[in-house]
C-alpha cells in the first residue's frame, strides 16, 4: 500500500478513535490482535488513551504488550490512574515493574500506590487478571473466547457495563446451554455479595462463610470491577497466615525463611531473645526466693521442671485453641469470659487427673506422703493458671491493637514458669514440716 491511501486510513482511524471511543473499543475486541497493532502504532497516544479506557482490561493489556515500548509507555502515562492500574493488573509481577521503571517517576509512585494495599486485605489477595465481558456479548463469541484463552478453572464469568462497573455474573453452565446468538445479559444472575479491595481477609472469610460463593468480586467505590478473590486463594492465604504466626509466637519473624542468611536471621530473632532473657531472669528470681526451701529438701529441685512442664504445655494448648478461634472467627473479643472459663475448667480437671498420676509416681520415688501433697497441689494449680494466661494473652493482645501471634509464646512461657515456680514452692514451704 502506497504512503497516501495509509495516511489517509490512519487519519480515518483517528477520527474514529476520537469521535467513537466505545464503539472502536468493541470492535478492536473483535479484529485480530496483530491488525489492531498495525493500526494503533501509528497513532498517538493521546488518540488512543479515550478507546483503552473503554477496552476490557483483559485486552487492553494484551495488546499493550504487543505495542512498542515508547508508545505503550506514553499510554499508561495518558490513562487515568485507575484505568492503567486495572491494565497493570492483569500483567506479570515482572513485566509490571519493567514498565513501572520506564515511567516518569510521579507517574510510577501514584501508580505504584494505587497498585498497592496494606496486608492482610482483599486487595492484596484478588486475582487482579480474571477476565470481565461486556453484557451485550453473545455467548457464542464468549465461548469462543474462553476456548481461545484456555480459562479451564473459571467457574462464572463477571459481567461488566461500559464503564466496567460491575452489574452480575453469568454461570458457564448456563452459558454453554444457551443458543449461541443469547446475550449474556439474558443469562445474568445478580451477586450474593462483593468487597472493597481495604476489607480484611477476616470479613472476607465471613463473605465465604455466609453464603455459597466460589469466587468473590472485589470493587472500588465506584463499583468497577477490579479483581476477584477464589475460595483457593483465601485458603492459601490462611495457611500462609497460619504458618507464619508459627513464626511470630516464638520471637521469628514472618520475614524470615529456612534458607535465609544468618545474619538476617540474627537481626529478626535476637532482640526476642533479649527479652526471653529478662524474662527467664524474672522466672529465676522466683526460685531465688524460695533458696533456703530448696537447700533443706533437694528433691524439689528435681521436681520442679515437671510441674513447669506440665503448666507450660497445658498454656500452649489453651494459646493455640484461642488464636485460631480469633483467626477464623469463631470468638470475638467480647466472649473472653466464656473461652477463660473454659480454659480454666479444662485446666482444672486435666490438673487433677495429671496430679494423681505424678502423685503416685513421686510416691514410688520419694515414699514421702508430704511430697506428694505438695506436687499435686501445685500442678492442679499450675494447670489453672496457664489455662487461663492461654486463653487471656491473644485475648489482651487483640483488646490493645495487637497482633495475637506476636511472641505470645514467649509471653505465655513467662507467666506459666512464674506460676508454677511460686505455687510449686510456695506450698513446699508452707509445708516444710511434712517434708
């Protein structure tokens, strides 16, 4: 093709592209990728910036891949913030920042932070590349589409307006029934339920708990689709949650991996060792007062890790039954009372049927009936205590704005030694005469 019938088709398609942005965008989606990249190169990027915003993200981010990279760059630049973050949203975490890193730097920080939320929310965990379809699409082409694209594990497809608000779902089921000529605005069913990308994963979790949802939009104040989140995805991101407050209980940071190098692993974990330090001082200044008890019956000191063995893995089970019913919102907050209780009882009658059986073997051993009394006095009392410091500590911890997994253990370790230590040798000297 000579130069003048080009210039004069590219003069066209920018009058096109200006006057009709929607109607262009509806039928770049039609033409083939490698047609509309032909055309749309040789067009500035402000013409183009009015028909991306009106393309499905999906495609729009398709076809910025196969653009060149200084007039893909002046287009994400042209956009409005929100729409080249959806754009952005539907690329990989690599080829994102490679783009991110070609922009004018107040351009990349005001993206950047759009494309940012804080832990622990919606926002971090949607899938930001599940494809939405407009409501006047047949679902014939959409089949066709999804074939195309290979979409094997999409169960309902998100349904969009012009503005990509989002206005319904339509079943694949129900779809793949349907003539191939029905739009998939006939087939439209209305959503249980959508989120904000700030709402936690907790209220997320309870989105999925109250009614039968397999995937959950997520949307922006103005209701335009941004992302949705799988059941899939809140079980990884639970687990993930579980296994690093395995971390966060005993001082190790959830930064932290296995392979991690030994002076990261020095920096996270020693200032709770520090602590734990002072801590294992304040549990040994309890058995320093009870030092003349000790010298006049030896066998105590032999006992004592028992009784602060026992009250430590009895406060170990209470802490780890209470943080996974704050995790998953079995308990509020409010119902402490009730878990303490419990927790109390529990260590109350698990303390009797453990001192009976430690009784009779310190009996065997030491033939002292006044031992005995003693050490089953103070595991019953020992139980209770870390019963309750189990139940109470995440309790507090949440109360006061903290994270429950937060060295909890170390916590927990400290009151169940101090505990045990003054109950255990508190009645010993009480009752030095029987011993």
């Amino acid at each position: 093709m000579s130069a003048d019938p080009i210039r004069a088709a590219d003069a066209l398609n920018r009058r096109f592209f200006i006057d009709y942005p929607l109607e262009a965008a509806r039928k770049i989606e039609e033409l083939r990728m490698s047609d509309v990249v032909e055309a749309a190169k040789r067009q500035p990027a402000q013409t183009l910036a009015p028909v991306w915003r009106c393309l499905a993200p999906q495609t729009a981010a398709g076809l910025l891949r196969a653009l060149p990279d200084d007039l893909s760059d002046r287009l994400l630049a042209e956009l409005p913030p929100s729409n080249a973050v959806r754009i952005l949203g539907h690329l990989a975490m690599e080829e994102r920042n490679r783009r991110l890193g070609r922009l004018d730097p107040a351009v990349k920080t005001e993206l950047e932070t759009l494309l940012s939320y804080p832990p622990d929310t919606a926002g971090r965990i949607m899938n930001t590349r599940v494809g939405i379809y407009q409501r006047q699409a047949t679902a014939g082409d959409t089949l066709k589409s999804l074939r195309k694209k290979g979409m094997k594990t999409a169960r309902s497809l998100f349904l969009v307006d012009n503005d990509h608000r989002l206005t319904g779902k339509v079943n694949l089921q129900d779809m793949a029934l349907a003539s191939p000529d029905t739009r998939l605005g006939a087939l439209e069913q209305p959503l249980i339920a959508t989120v904000r990308p700030i709402d936690s994963t907790h209220q997320v979790t309870e989105v999925f708990e109250s009614g039968k949802v397999l995937d959950l939009a997520v949307v922006d104040l103005d209701g335009v689709f941004l992302g949705a989140v799988t059941h899939d995805d809140l079980a990884r991101t639970i687990q993930k949650d579980a296994t690093a407050d395995l971390q966060t209980m005993v001082g190790a940071s959830k930064e932290e991996r296995a392979l991690s190098t030994p002076l990261f692993t020095v920096r996270k974990r020693m200032p709770w060792l520090q602590i734990n330090l002072v801590t294992a001082f304040m549990a040994a200044a309890v058995v320093g007062l009870f030092e003349a008890t000790i010298a006049q019956v030896t066998a105590l000191a032999v006992l004592l890790p028992v009784v602060a063995g026992q009250s430590g893995n009895t406060g170990a089970q209470a802490l780890a039954v209470t943080m996974r019913g704050l995790a998953l919102r079995e308990i509020t907050v409010k119902q402490w009372a009730r878990v303490m209780r419990k927790e109390v009882t529990a260590g109350f009658l698990n303390g009797v049927a453990i001192a009976t059986t430690c009784g009779i073997g310190v009996f065997i051993w030491s033939r002292s009936l006044g031992l005995v009394a003693v050490i089953m006095s103070s595991m019953v009392l020992a139980m209770i205590a870390a019963g309750f410091a189990g139940a109470v500590i995440p309790v507090l911890l949440t109360r006061l704005g903290q994270d429950p997994a937060t060295s909890s253990s170390i916590i927990l370790t400290t009151v169940t030694d101090i505990a045990g230590f003054f109950a255990f040798l508190g009645i010993a000297t009480l009752m030095m005469q029987f011993l």
